[in-house]
C-alpha cells in the first residue's frame, strides 16, 4: 500500500530544464543532445561537472555559468546556459495538475514530500511559483543538503525525514535516470512527460 508520494521541482510544476536546453541547442544550429549535455553534464550521474556542483551548493551561478561557457567554448560551440534557461519562461506548462493532486494527497493522510536539485540563487523564486509549505511536508533542496539526484543518499534523506518506507513510496520526476536512481531503492517511480494528466493518472492507478 502506497503511503508517501515525493516529487521532483522543475520538470514537473515548471516546463523542463531539459527541453530548455535542447530548444536552445536548436536555435543555434547544435545537436540539442550535446547542448544538454555541456550544461546540465551526464545528468544521471553525480560529478565534478560545474552544473552538479552547483547544484550541491558547492560553487556560486556566475561561476558555473563561466566554466560552462568555457566548456562549449573548448568544443568550439558559444553558448550560455542562462539563454537556455530563458526559454523556460517562454514554454507553455501545466502545473495545476499536480498542485491540485499534491493538495489532495496531503488531505488524504498521505506523507508528502519535495526532492529538487536546485540552485541558491533560484530559491527565493522557485517557492514563490507553488504553495510549497502547504503541499510538502518535507523539502529536501540540493544545494542545502550538499547532496544531488541521483545520489541515493538524497532518497535516503527524504525517506528518513517522512520515516517512509522506499517499498510504499512513489516518486515523480522528468529526468528517466533519476526515476531510476528511485526504482533501484524499491520506491515506484513515475516518468513525467509533456502531457501532465497521463502522469496523474499513472500515479491514480498506482494508489487504488
């Protein structure tokens, strides 16, 4: 019986990050895929790669912004990661799907909670975009705990805080290796794709 459902932040109540980047790969006539992976660096892995550092609070944005910038420069490609970023704003999103079932989880009696790998700089707006305190009972934020997806340790963490057990606990995400990282714990994970509703479903399906 499911009792705890955690989902991840950008990719699911904010357009993907992701396909912000594969739109500016686009734009600038580059494979969308190497784009991707100049910011963002083999993302389902934990490395020394300056967006996963960031994302664990170990460097500050301009200064990952530089050494990626530095590091398409090295493959002969100019590119900015915050040109990619701005695509996200310009990206129809549905979040309120997910809003609305988080809210009905929690009144429900089930544990919820926010897994994010995310950026100092972007906190005080990301919490502004969705009710965070009335959905989550927990938020388990990157750069705050020094620890990213997919490490395990960040499941671990969330897990703990909710005193969830993995084998009755769903998590969400966009990005298929952090679902992956989840699934190798015994958590069920969910894909969440373009079409939100076909996500809910899947997550309704899995609770009845």
């Amino acid at each position: 019986m499911i009792t705890t459902v955690l989902f991840d932040f950008g990719g699911v109540f904010t357009p993907s990050p992701f396909a912000s980047a594969r739109t500016e790969g686009s734009v600038l006539g580059h494979d969308p895929e190497v784009v991707i992976e100049i910011i963002f660096g083999r993302y389902d892995t934990d490395t020394d790669h300056p967006w996963h550092r960031l994302e664990r609070g170990e460097m500050t944005l301009e200064a990952a912004r530089a050494e990626i910038v530095g590091i398409a420069a090295a493959q002969g490609i100019e590119l900015d990661p915050f040109d990619a970023l701005r695509h996200m704003a310009s990206k129809e999103h549905d979040e309120e799907p997910f809003i609305d079932r988080a809210r009905r989880l929690r009144s429900a009696g089930y544990r919820t909670g926010l897994i994010t790998n995310n950026v100092a700089e972007f906190r005080d707006a990301w919490r502004t975009m969705v009710p965070v305190d009335e959905l989550f009972e927990i938020v388990v934020d990157s750069c705050e705990v020094g620890m990213r997806k997919p490490d395990p340790r960040v499941f671990h963490l969330a897990l703990e805080q909710l005193g969830a057990d993995p084998h009755a606990t769903v998590f969400l995400d966009d990005f298929d290796g952090n679902i992956r990282a989840a699934e190798a714990l015994g958590m069920h994970g969910i894909l969440v794709g373009a079409d939100r509703h076909a996500a809910v479903a899947e997550l309704d399906a899995l609770l009845t």
